[in-house]
C-alpha cells in the first residue's frame, strides 16, 4: 500500500458569456465554480482516503483499516491513476453548466508521474 501527494488540473471548453447583463460576462466559466466542484466532487471525498479496489483481495485490508476509523473508499476499479481520472471526469462533467464542457484532465502521481484524458479520446 502506498500513497501520493496527487495533483489535478483540469481543463474546460465552451464559448464566452455575452451578456452584459450577467456577472459572469466573458467568462467561459467561472473559476470559483470549477475550483468548488472540483472540492465538492474530489478533494473533500477522496483527501485521506485509501482507494481499494472493492473486487480485489485487498477488501480485506480495507475493512480492517475502515475498522481502525481510516477513511476507505470501495471502488469498482483498480485505483491507478488511469482508472481515477476517468472517475473523476464523470463526477466532474455532470456538475458543469450544460454549455462547458471538460476538455482535459492531468493528474500527477507525484511531480514527473501523471496521467492524462482528453475529452476527445473519450
């Protein structure tokens, strides 16, 4: 068992408001709203936590470490850094106003080991 000090950047497409009328005029989409769900959806679900995959024999240590008051997160999927982004892009689209679209996703492992998606491979 190890873990990371992970870093996420994500991307996001669609045109401008034009609206002079919104507060939001001229942006694709608002930082702060990105940064929340991002906060909402990743970081404040999966901080601290051991991701173990739920189908593998290591369920058995993390219902040990659940046990002990450890933060463990069951998923369907072996957790690399693969297999996470694509969890994170379905949790973070759906949360998105339906004219931004996420675009591209990096997550580093640590700082010269990441993973890429790309909205377009997908």
């Amino acid at each position: 068992m190890h873990g990371h000090s992970y870093k996420l950047f994500v991307t996001v497409k669609g045109n401008p408001i034009n609206d002079l009328d919104n507060h939001k005029n001229g942006m694709v989409a608002d930082f702060g709203d990105i940064k929340r769900i991002v906060k909402e959806e990743i970081v404040d679900v999966w901080d601290h936590a051991v991701l173990v995959n739920a189908a593998s024999p290591h369920i058995l240590l993390g219902e040990s470490l659940q046990n002990q008051g450890h933060k463990v997160i069951f998923c369907d999927y072996q957790p690399t850094c693969e297999n996470m982004l694509y969890d994170i892009a379905s949790k973070i689209q759906p949360k998105l106003p339906p004219r931004v679209h996420l675009s591209y996703l990096k997550l580093h492992e640590t700082e010269t080991s990441y993973g890429e998606w790309l909205a377009e491979e997908n």
